[in-house]
C-alpha cells in the first residue's frame, strides 16, 4: 500500500515537471507572438533583474494593456509619462507607520481611509471585502516582513544574488514587477509589500520582472545590442550600466 503511494506520487510529481515545463513554453511563444519576433535585443517573461528597490520610485500603473502579467510586452504611448510616488500608496504609509514607527494597524494614518473604501467600493487592498480581510491582511504583512528579515530576500530558483539570468521555476506574481519608461526609468507595477519591506530593511537589490516596456526603450536597447555585435566602442552611452541593458552585452 505504501509502496503504492510513493509510485503515484512520483507519477504526480512528473507530471506536475512537465505541466511546469510546457507552461514556460506556452508562455514564451505567447510573448514572441506579441512583440518578440520584432526585435533582437531579448524578451523574456523569465528573466530576473536585480534593482536597488530605491530606485523605483515613481509608478505608471498599467491597468488596461490588455494582458496578462506572466508575459512581456513592448507599448509605445504616453503611459509612462503620468507618474505618481510610489511612497504616496496608503498601504505603503501604513507599512512605515506600523514598521519604522511602531505603531499599531489600526492606529495608522491611512487605516481609516482603507475601511472607508472597502465599505464604500466592496473591497479594497487585495480582495478585502471587510474590516476582517483587513485585519487577516496586516498578519500577513506582518509575517512577509519578519520571514524576510530573519530569513531574507527570497531569490529565484536559478538565479544569483545580483546577477541578471533565467529563472528556472515557473512563479506567477512570486517577484516585484515593473516597467519601463522611454528613458530607461524603472515604474513600480505590482508587489508592494515586497517593494517597501525591502526599502523598511535597506536590502540592496531585489529580483524583479518586467512587465512592459515602452517602446522607445526597447529601441534603445536594439541600438546598443548592434553596436556591441560590432564591436564598436560603447561605454559613452548613459544606459551603459542599466540593469535591463547589462546582460545585453556580455
């Protein structure tokens, strides 16, 4: 009976190897079909950038791209032009309240206003529907906060600190992701509480995955790719050291 066990867990596992397996697959056919096959300069759902979570300081929340957030895109526009604090978030004001400050969640600032739009709009901050979710929400920033400061920055299977690659594991939403603007500007898009527990700890870099960039951006980094393919003199350009431009010229 047991012997029985561990040979359909062993099945189960080898499925779930290959249903991982042909996910990323799917997945990357998804994204050269949308905007991969026009460009050399790589595009990749799965690969990892390390960023100073200083540095992203503005956001250009793209709601409507018509997407989904596992893959990339290239998108040309003004939307990274209306950029917003990303300090300015009530729930990142609460989360420095309640950490650097000490005080409690429901005596935070912005606490008040969270309650006020869950009763108003029927949910608020991550599928909140009611002062409970909230308060069920706070234990869970709470354990995020101490499970990184007593265990660290979670870093993506295949990945090393601080070197750009391949993350070998599929992990929707498991990273904070960005975009990135016509001049290379790193915008907060989603991961919040990752993003501002690694500012509260002074972590150096995290792993992020880029969700858009524009495109002008992505033109910038064709022109550095042909120019390092031949071989001509390229450390006068500003983007040099960009962390989406590094990998590029290995």
């Amino acid at each position: 009976m047991i012997s029985k066990f561990f040979v359909y867990l062993k099945r189960f596992s080898m499925l779930k190897i290959i249903y991982g397996m042909l996910k990323r697959q799917i997945i990357r056919a998804k994204t050269f079909l949308i905007c991969g096959y026009k460009y050399q300069a790589e595009i990749d759902p799965f690969r990892i950038l390390w960023v100073n979570p200083n540095q992203i300081i503005h956001t250009a929340h793209l709601y409507n791209y018509g997407g989904r957030e596992e893959l990339c895109y290239v998108i040309a526009g003004d939307w990274d032009l209306p950029k917003y604090l990303f300090d300015d978030k009530p729930i990142v004001k609460m989360m420095y309240e309640h950490f650097a400050h000490g005080i409690e969640w429901k005596k935070t600032t912005p606490y008040s206003e969270i309650l006020r739009r869950v009763k108003e709009r029927g949910q608020s901050w991550t599928k909140c529907f009611s002062e409970a979710d909230v308060v069920s929400r706070c234990a869970y920033v709470d354990n995020l906060y101490f499970d990184i400061k007593e265990n660290g920055y979670r870093v993506p299977e295949g990945i090393l600190f601080g070197v750009s690659g391949i993350a070998k594991g599929y992990t929707s939403g498991g990273e904070v992701t960005v975009n990135i603007g016509r001049n290379g500007n790193i915008l907060y898009q989603d991961g919040k509480h990752r993003l501002t527990i690694a500012r509260l700890l002074n972590i150096p870099l995290i792993p992020v995955h880029v969700l858009v960039r524009h495109q002008q951006w992505q033109n910038i980094r064709e022109e550095l790719l042909n120019i390092n393919n031949g071989r001509h003199i390229i450390k006068k350009f500003t983007y040099i050291d960009h962390p989406d431009i590094v990998y590029l010229l290995r």
